[in-house]
C-alpha cells in the first residue's frame, strides 16, 4: 500500500517527466485533429508546419495535436498561442496558409488576419 508521500513522490515526477517532454517554448502550436478534421486536411497541415519550422531551423516552437474542438465548418483548425500573448484560433488551413502562419506570426509576430476565427 502506498503512503501519500509515496503518492506526491510519484505525482512530482510525472510533473517533472511532461516538462521535460513538452519542454519550455516561446510558441505552441496545436492542430485539431479530430476526424473532422483529419478528413479537411489536418495531417498535410500539420506536415506543412512542421516542415517550414524545420526549413527555418526554428527550435522554440511545440507542435501538438488535439482532438475535435467544435468548430468543424472551420477545419483545418491551428491555434497559435506565443508566450505572454493570447492563442489565436485560425480556420481553414491548408499547407500554403500554414506556412504563411509560421512566416508571419511565429518569426515575425504579426497575427495573420485573412485566417482569425477567435482571439
């Protein structure tokens, strides 16, 4: 049986594990992949911004995918949130739009309007 010292020693390493992995970025990306959106597009998407930040050899950037966010007449769904600034929800993303996100938002900081669904 174990004691609750052995339970908050095991809750603090799983919280240590996760920060590790997700690891301290400036940006986080996340792409709606729920099958909605998986049959929009989602995966080339996510591809598309994955290669850019790696051809822009940008490191400080997590990528991660979520599930169906409710806005399916909006897929592909990206959310962009930059540390100390509010997400961005942009709608209909394809890979052209995607790397126009990476270009303008994530490098240079400035939302790109055409695609905002919520701020």
């Amino acid at each position: 049986m174990k004691t609750l010292e052995d339970l908050k020693r095991v809750r603090e390493e799983a919280i240590k594990a996760m920060k590790v992995r997700e690891g301290e970025q400036r940006v986080k990306v996340t792409v709606a992949m729920g099958t909605c959106g998986i049959a929009a597009g989602a995966r080339e998407t996510m591809s598309a911004l994955l290669d850019e930040l790696s051809k822009r050899g940008i490191t400080d950037v997590t990528v991660t995918q979520t599930g169906c966010k409710g806005l399916c007449e909006q897929e592909p769904l990206v959310e962009v949130t930059i540390a100390g600034s509010d997400t961005v929800s942009y709608g209909k993303i394809d890979a052209e739009k995607a790397r126009r996100i990476v270009a303008e938002h994530i490098v240079n900081g400035h939302v790109v309007g055409d695609y905002v669904i919520t701020r």
